[in-house]
C-alpha cells in the first residue's frame, strides 16, 4: 500500500483518539480510490475493497494505520464488523 497522509491529518487522528484510545469511522467500501478525510470531526475512511470476507475491514484498518504512523498491530476493530460506523481502538504508544 502506498499510501502517505499528509502530516496535519496524522496529527488531528492522533488527537481525535488521544482521550479514549478510540476513533469512531464511516466507512465507504468499494470507492475508486482510497482515502482518510475528517469533516465536522467525523472520520471518513474511503477502500477499494469490496464488502466480502473482511477484505474492507482489513483494508480499513490497514489505510487508518498508515494514516496514524501505526503498525497495523496497533489498530483492533471493536466494532461495525458489517456495518459502515465502525469503533476501531488504537493502542497506547509513541
């Protein structure tokens, strides 16, 4: 995945999962392209994943590790597991 964020949204989803150790996403699977935005304070994460399998899941969490400097590992899907509103937990660390 060659995805690289710009620092400033790095920062904000950094502070946005500072006091909870959580980000609150929606997600649109299946996008021509993929993408990390905030608006109004909402994470919107776009994959080019289909829906199937846990392959937008995995493809979610992937892009939203890149997004934060994380390693994957970092990142768990508490949950949304088949839904768009998605509760990911991000480990404490850096």
């Amino acid at each position: 995945m060659k995805y690289r964020p710009d620092p400033a949204l790095t920062e904000a989803l950094r502070a946005l999962a500072a006091p909870t150790g959580r980000l609150e996403l929606r997600v649109t699977p299946g996008a021509s392209r993929d993408a990390v935005a905030i608006a109004d304070e909402v994470v919107q994460v776009r994959v080019t994943a289909p829906p199937a399998d846990g392959a937008a899941n995995e493809a979610v969490l992937r892009l939203l590790a890149a997004a934060l400097g994380r390693p994957r590992r970092d990142l768990s899907l508490l949950r949304g597991g088949t839904a768009r509103i998605k509760l990911v937990a991000v480990a404490p660390g850096q």
